[in-house]
C-alpha cells in the first residue's frame, strides 16, 4: 500500500530511514504523529504493567482497555518533551532543522516498537496472568528483554539515521546528540521526579 508519498513509509522506514524521512518532512512532518505516539506509549505502559505486576490489584483487561485510552495523550507529551530536548541539543551541535522536522525524526524512529506491541497482545492473549500478574518467569522475562532489545536497537539505528538526516549532520554529530539528548531528558526527568516526590511528602505530612 502507497500513500502520498509515493510508498509506505510504515514499511520503508525499517530499511531506508533517511529516504522516509526527508519525504515525510518536505511534505507531511506531522504525519501519523498520533498513531506514532500511541504505538510508543502503548508497549511502554504495558512494559510497565508488567514490571509492577499491576495485574496483582487490577483486572487485565482493565489494564489494557486503560492504556488504550490514555496512550495517544501520554504518548503526545513524551514524544514532544524528548523532541524538545533533541531539538535543543541539536542546536549546541550547530543542527538547524526545524522543531517538526526533528520531532518526525523521533516519532518514526518509534515503529519498530510494534514488534513489541504484538509480542504483548500476543502474550495477553495467552498468558494473560503470567505477564501481568507473574511477571518473573525466567522464560516470559528473558523474551520480553530479548524482543524489547531488538526493538530498541533498531529503534536507536533508524533514529541516529533520521536525525543525521534532517540536521545535515556527520554520523558521529548525529549518535553525540542522540546520547546528549537521552542524558539532558534522563536528568530533567530524574530532577522532576523528586521535585514532585518532594512536594508529595509535604501533602501527605
């Protein structure tokens, strides 16, 4: 299947990220953006369902009809904070691509998260309480890390390609403000984190 661009960017972004992504950018930056954010956050909640054993208190399929609901929104802001801070972070590298541009370059780095996506829908279809509830199975463990692995890396591959290509930077520029902007969002969050902890304290007091 085409689309306006000629091609499926859904499929030609595994393999030819710097092709999709200059297209997508001189026509549509803000394409699929939502359907972007929600497939991240989505497999990122589920990730977390599961780490906390959620499943213990509540129903699965209260869990899953839940991260159905608030994915596009959580996912929205996440995806426009990390585009921010690569945005920023470009800037100190001398990168001069516009805010959208970089913001599509991070939101379709995110499609090989739908591999981890199925792999959860296909583990709540069959095994619903082991992922949600019981969550430390060393074999159920070791293939949701090794699934999410792979995702990962594909995911930081097409990223690093996507950024070097709207930013016109080497691929060394590139990878240094990839990790920049991963280091500035883990300090920003980690600084909110407590902040907000902090304040709860003092509610709660």
């Amino acid at each position: 299947m085409t689309s306006k661009f000629g091609f499926n960017p859904w499929v030609t972004i595994w393999t030819q990220p710097k092709k999709t992504i200059r297209a997508i950018v001189n026509k549509d930056p803000r394409y699929h953006f939502f359907y972007l954010a929600t497939i991240y956050a989505l497999q990122t909640i589920l990730f977390l369902a599961n780490n906390w054993q959620l499943g213990q208190v509540y129903s699965v399929v209260l869990i899953v009809f839940a991260a159905i609901v608030v994915s596009p929104f959580f996912g929205a802001v996440f995806l426009y904070f990390n585009s921010w801070v690569l945005h920023f972070t470009g800037k100190w590298l001398k990168g001069n691509a516009p805010f959208l541009h970089v913001r599509a370059a991070l939101s379709w780095s995110k499609v090989p998260l739908i591999i981890s996506l199925l792999m959860w829908f296909v583990l709540l279809v069959f095994s619903s309480d082991i992922i949600l509830s019981k969550g430390e199975g060393a074999i159920t463990t070791l293939f949701i890390n090794l699934i999410s692995l792979i995702a990962g890396i594909w995911s930081f591959v097409i990223l690093v390609q996507s950024v070097q290509e709207v930013q016109g930077f080497t691929i060394a520029r590139s990878i240094g403000n990839v990790i920049l902007a991963f280091i500035i969002s883990y300090i920003l969050i980690f600084l909110f984190s407590n902040v907000f902890y902090y304040f709860v304290s003092l509610i709660k007091q």
